[in-house]
C-alpha cells in the first residue's frame, strides 16, 4: 500500500506523508516502520471503522488541500488468493506466514484505489493548563477547565 500511495502521489522515499488508517489491526505498523508516520508525530492517524482501507496524503500547509489516495484491500481481487480471502473475511484460520505468503505474491494486484482531495486542517494553539479537578497538567481543548478524565467523571 505504501508503494503503490508513494508512486500515486508521486513522493519520494524521503518526503513526508500522512496516513489515515481505517482499523487499528496490523495496518498502521508497517507505516510506522517505514514511512516514520507514527501518532506521536500526527503522521498517523487512525479511525477505525474496521475497514482495510488506508488514504495517504501528501504533506502540505495547513489551509490548503492536499493531494491523496485512498487505497482498500479488495474482496473482489482477493478472491483469487484463497488463503488471503479467507483469513480476510474470517471464514477460515490460515496460518500467518500462509496469508503472508500469498500477499507478498499478489502485491498490488489485490489493491484498489482512488484519488482524493483531503483539507489539512489548521494548526490549533496548544495550550497546557493544570487540572481544576485532578491537578494534571493537559493540554486545553474546549471551554473546560477540566481534563477530560474529571469531565467525564463529574458526568456520573
Ligand atoms: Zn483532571
């Protein structure tokens, strides 16, 4: 996915990207591994929808729109790969290095993907203050002088 998104975008080994992962499961650590897009430097995000599905976007100033591509592994392209169907679909148990195996040979063939136009949102001021309630220090996003742990305990 990471080859087939850098040739997309046309982005070298060296340039920064951002990535959206879609679940949370083995995704985003081949990402982290080799794109250095990692949550703590916001390389990486993750919304999980459960879908293998992951949209990398080319580095670009907050304000503006950055050029994209989402790229999901196809259940229709899979098909042809039967271990990697199944253990993509859950209707068997084949072993790691088996799934491994079959998607090292199928590549990019079992991809899918489409060009995307994503805003970069802008850059919000941090500001840290010290809990009113539990006396840590946070960073402040909304009105509240509380963090968000004390918030959602003064809710119960
Ligand atoms: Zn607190």
């Amino acid at each position: 996915m990471l080859k087939l998104g850098r040739r997309l975008l046309n982005v070298g080994e060296e340039e920064r990207i951002h990535v959206l992962c879609e679940t949370s499961n083995c995704l985003p650590d081949p990402f982290q591994i080799f794109a250095k897009c990692t949550i703590g430097n916001k390389g990486l995000r993750i919304r999980d929808t459960g879908k293998m599905a992951v949209t990398i976007t080319k580095h670009s100033p907050p304000g503006t729109y950055a050029e994209g591509v989402r790229i999901v592994l196809d259940p229709e392209k899979t098909r042809k790969y039967p271990k990697l169907h199944a253990w993509y679909m859950n209707t068997a148990k084949p072993s790691h290095e088996e799934v491994i195996e079959e998607l090292k040979i199928a590549g990019e063939d079992v991809l899918s993907y489409q060009l995307v136009r994503v805003q970069v949102p802008h850059k919000e001021k941090k500001f840290v203050m010290i809990c009113e309630g539990c006396g840590e220090a946070f960073i402040k996003r909304g009105e509240e002088n509380l963090c968000i742990d004390c918030v959602n305990r003064s809710d119960v």
